[in-house]
C-alpha cells in the first residue's frame, strides 16, 4: 500500500495553478517531500507555498534543488546575494515591473526553466499576479491553426525591454532596472514545443518579448501574434494568485505566461525572485499525434 502524502494540494482554478500545505520550507525538505512538490509543479504548472519565513539564505537553498540559478542581468540584486533579484515598487513610483503577459527569458538560447518569487513586503490591497496556461491555450485551437503553427518558429529578443530603448523610463531611472549595454540577447524557438515533464504541447510566444516568426516581417508577423495574444489570454485559461507576506511562489515558463496587476498605487510591494536555468526547447511533434498525450 503507498504511503499518504505528505502534502496538501488545493487546485487554484480549473486550469493551472495549486496552494501547497503541510510544509515549512526553512526547515529541510526530505526527498520525499520534494518528489510530491516536483509532481504538483508538474501537475499545475504554477505552486505556492503561504506563511514561509525564509531567510535569503534558504530561498537560495530551495531554488538550488530544482538546478543552476541564473544570475540576473537587468534587476537590481539584494544586496549581498548576487543571485537574487529584487521585484520591487515603491509608494511614489508609478510603474511596476512585470504589468505585461510575459514568459521570463524566452530571449535566451536556454530560457528559464522556474522562477522562484517570495513575497518580503505587499500592499495591503492589489498586486496580485495572473498566470495563463499555454497548454490549455494551445489544446483550444483549431485543428488548422495547430498545423499552421506547427511550421513556425518565433524571434524573441531582450533588446526592446531592457536595452537603450525601452520605454519603462522610470525603472531605468530609479535603478531597478539596470545594465542597459547587456540587453543583447536574441534567440529562436519554435512556436510550439513539447514541455519537457508532461510531453503536452504547449504555444510559445508571448507579448513582451516575441518580436516576430522567423522568416516573416515584424509588419508579417504582428496580425497573427496579436490574435495568439488575445486568444491566450482568455479567463478560461488563467488562475491568479493573491500575495501575503510569506508567500513563495514558482511558475514553470516553459508553459505559462504571468503579469502583475498595478493596482496599488501609493503602497510598496517588494519581492525576491531567484530564476532557474532551463534546458534547449523541442518542436512538438505534429498535431495529428497528440491525441494521446495525457492531459
């Protein structure tokens, strides 16, 4: 008979995303308990944990079961460790970071597997976060459409966000976003890939940092990546997640897209995120052979 789990599981919508009790993270977390976290992750794409007291230290120790941290090369870190980044808005700033439905690092050649996001101060209304669901998303287009952009690859780049020429002034100016002379990253993925712990096929696009298909013109490009935008963006495939100070969330970006809402002006939010390294992305096998691919 298999042992009961350790952990408790409360789905956050229909679609993706689960709240996970019965673990405290500053304590060690057995090889048991990481399989059943690492099966809910791959379950439901996007997990949080509530009520977590974490030193940086042992957000770093957490992120690092999972694989290598990426070194962030446009936020400001926290001080002393270099490999967390710092999410931050302050009462007088107007713009926040993130208020756009992106993928973290899909302009890397490896982009980011997870990233990892605890909650140090939050406002005492607002700022909650959206995720999407790009299997779901992708499982609701026409048969048509999956041939067509089973063919496609896309251009992503990091260039027009946080090199010279972004329009987020105000992030430039304050210093959260830094490193301008860095943002020269440039890389292609297939439309459509296969994700790596489920085998689902899933879109692989997103509007911060795909520019266009490769071998079409941005101008070629845009009709169609405003449709797939609109499209995935529907309720129907999203969760949101209400922040407490303490919580630490993770979201797998190989199969998800998030935005954080600005809608707590005059209050202070301030996150730590920490990103962990992905691996190269695989073309989905064709549409006509997914039928049986679990769900």
């Amino acid at each position: 008979m298999s042992k009961p789990p350790t952990i408790r599981i409360k789905p956050l919508s229909g679609t993706l995303g689960a709240e996970i009790d019965g673990i405290n993270l500053s304590e060690p977390v057995s090889e048991r308990q990481f399989r059943e976290i690492k099966q809910a992750f791959s379950t439901f794409h996007v997990i949080c944990f509530r009520d977590q007291e974490l030193t940086p230290e042992q957000h770093l120790e957490f992120a690092q079961r999972w694989g290598k941290i990426n070194v962030n090369r446009f936020f400001r870190p926290v001080d002393g460790f270099p490999m967390i980044a710092e999410v931050r808005k302050e009462p007088e700033q107007v713009q926040n970071i993130g208020e756009d439905w992106h993928t973290d690092h899909s302009y890397d050649e490896e982009p980011a597997f997870t990233s990892i996001l605890y909650a140090r101060v939050v406002p005492a209304f607002g700022g909650d976060t959206l995720f999407s669901s790009m299997c779901a998303a992708y499982e609701a287009l026409s048969e048509g459409m999956k041939t067509m952009l089973a063919s496609l690859s896309a251009r992503h780049s990091s260039r027009h966000v946080f090199g010279y020429v972004t329009n987020d002034v105000e992030s430039r100016q304050t210093g959260r976003i830094q490193n301008p002379d860095r943002a020269v990253q440039d890389a292609i993925h297939p439309v459509v890939l296969t994700h790596p712990g489920s085998g689902r096929p899933a879109l692989y696009v997103n509007p911060d940092f795909t520019v266009g298909f490769q071998g079409w013109t941005d101008e070629e490009s845009k009709p169609l990546l405003d449709w797939l935008y609109r499209h995935a963006s529907q309720p129907r495939f999203t969760c949101r997640l209400t922040w407490h100070p303490g919580t630490l969330a993770m979201w797998d970006n190989r199969c998800t897209w998030h935005c954080a809402m600005n809608d707590y002006h005059g209050q202070r939010r301030l996150m730590h995120r920490i990103t962990v390294e992905g691996e190269p992305l695989t073309l989905a096998e064709p549409a006509s052979s997914q039928a049986s691919l679990p769900h």
